[in-house]
C-alpha cells in the first residue's frame, strides 16, 4: 500500500510540475495559444500515461505484480486528473 501511495504522490507531483511549466510558457492569451496549450498539455499527459502504462505491464509479466499494479493505477489516476487540468488550462 505505501508503494502505491508513493508512486501515485511522485506521478502527480510530475504531473504537476509539467504542468505548471507548460502554462507558464504558453501563456500569452490569444486563441492560438490556447490551441497550443492544449495540444501540448495533451500529448505530455499521453507520453506520460502510455510510459506508467508499459512500466505496469513490464513489472506485471515480470512477476512484481504489486509494482505493475501500482503503475497501472498511478496511470489511471493521471488520465482522470490530467485531462481535468488539460480542459483547464484552455480556460486560464
């Protein structure tokens, strides 16, 4: 359980920091930028949520199958909050 904990606080913690840099870095207004931001914010939450997922799965089939599972739900706990604060992000 604390392994799950742990990997969940470091994924969000990530999840949070690129995040923040990207909104930083794209925030000028305008509607293009808007555009930007989203396309970036989604493709970093994608490349982020597909890395969580193929760790779950080598640590799954490798016989650590707490660690697989632990990946596995840290992925699913950064799809729901990631696409929540990529909607977000437009609105900033």
């Amino acid at each position: 359980m604390k392994l799950r904990k742990k990997l969940i606080y470091i994924n969000l913690g990530l999840l949070l920091i690129y995040t923040i840099l990207i909104i930083f870095v794209s925030f000028k207004g305008g509607r293009e930028n808007e555009i930007n931001r989203l396309v970036l914010m989604a493709s970093a939450i994608f490349y982020h949520i597909l890395i969580n997922l193929i760790l779950g799965a080598i640590f799954y089939f490798d016989g650590k199958k707490e660690v697989g599972k632990a990946f596995l739900l840290s992925a699913s706990v950064v799809l729901l909050i990631g696409f929540s604060s990529c909607i977000a992000s437009v609105n900033i």
